[in-house]
C-alpha cells in the first residue's frame, strides 16, 4: 500500500466497513432511545404527596385544599420552649385574622409530633390560651412540602392562579431570636405579618432576613 495512502471502510479493508455502518446505525438510534427512557422516567416520576392531615373537627382534610382565602400555618411543638414564647404573637395573629369561613385570610397552627391528639393539643391550647384550628402533621408531609424545618416556623399560601395554593412566605415569624438562647427584647421587623399583608394587598412577600431559630421538627418523630 502506497504511503500515506487512506484505508476506506469496506473496499480496502471489506469487515471494517461493517464495523463502520454498524457503529453509525448505533449512533442514529441512541437519541430516540434517550429520549424514550427519559419519557419513561417522567411517567414514573412520584407525584406529589396527598395531604390528609387530622384537624380539630375529627376529620382528614386537606389544608391546601383550593379557596381564594390566604392560608397561614405556624409549624409548632408542645414541647418546644421557643415555640412556645410565641404564644402571645399567635394569640395576636388569632385576633387579627379570626378563622371565619369565608374570611380573607386563615391561620393554622400544625402540631408536628405525630404522639399528638385531640386532648392533648386542647390541653396546651388552653394552657397558651390560643384558640387557633389546628392539624396533626405527623408525617411532616406538610412540612416537607413547605420546606419547613423547625418550630415555630410559618408558611403563608396563597390561591394559585390554576387552582390549588402557592407558596408565597416561609420563614421565621419576627427577628425577636437572633440565636438559640439569644433573643431581642422585642421584635424590630415582623416578617409573617407583613407576608400577610402583602398576599392581601397581591404583592409577593419579601424573603425573611434570617433563618427561623427554634426546635427541629425531624426531631418529633
């Protein structure tokens, strides 16, 4: 063979060439599978969690269910000392914003230990004089889908404009605990309230300026 000459796939060399057409009919076929599994993936793609969590009615029920009220809920522990000091912003927030139907805006408290009951939460309730509706999220399917991590922590949802809710705020109530064990003598900004006022007025809430301090909510189980 002369120098430097090119050696061609199926007259030179006859079982190169179909090396060479196999390869390449390989090729033109990888994308249309890619594309096949990656429809396959997205059909098997868990949907996500229904919510049917148990409220103070003695029912399941779905607090995302649609409805063009502004939904608050403040992720709270029984046990949880800091959750507990903000029992008279809650006691505040219920007065407010009374849990009427057809109000504008609703506000839930969501007991995370899944040991919670129906007596047991009256009982602390009474004891922080609160009077707000409740459910159990004992899974912290609720949780997960606010992204809340520790209590007290809120998450404010609004009507989407397709049906179902949005999440618009979720994050610490106030900046009154800058640290476990340091606190303000009062709050200087009140991030839910305004979150609140914002949902109302149609404007979307500002992001906290710091991260909720409280108990772990993974730590109720």
């Amino acid at each position: 063979m002369a120098e430097g000459r090119r050696l061609r796939p199926g007259v030179d060399l006859p079982w190169l060439g179909e090396i060479y057409n196999h390869a390449m009919r390989r090729l033109a076929v990888a994308p249309l599978a890619l594309l096949a599994l990656t429809a396959s993936a997205v059909a098997r793609a868990p949907q996500a969690e229904e919510l049917r969590l148990p409220d103070g009615t003695g029912v399941r029920a779905d607090p995302l269910a649609p409805g063009n009220d502004v939904r608050v809920f403040v992720f709270v522990r029984r046990d949880c000392p800091i959750a507990n000091r903000y029992a008279p912003e809650l006691v505040r927030l219920q007065r407010d914003f009374p849990a009427a139907a057809g109000s504008p805006v609703r506000v839930f408290l969501v007991y995370v230990d899944p040991a919670d009951t129906a007596p047991l939460i009256a009982a602390h309730q009474q004891e922080f004089a609160l009077a707000l509706p409740w459910f159990v999220d004992g899974t912290h399917a609720l949780a997960r889908r606010a992204g809340a991590t520790v209590t007290p922590e809120a998450a404010v949802y609004g009507p989407a404009a397709t049906g179902g809710r949005v999440l618009l705020y979720r994050g610490r109530i106030d900046d009154r605990f800058v640290d476990v064990g340091h606190t303000r003598p009062t709050a200087t900004v009140h991030e839910l309230r305004d979150a609140i006022a914002d949902a109302l007025a149609g404007r979307q809430p500002a992001a906290p300026g710091g991260p909720a301090i409280g108990c772990f909510i993974e730590d109720a189980r």
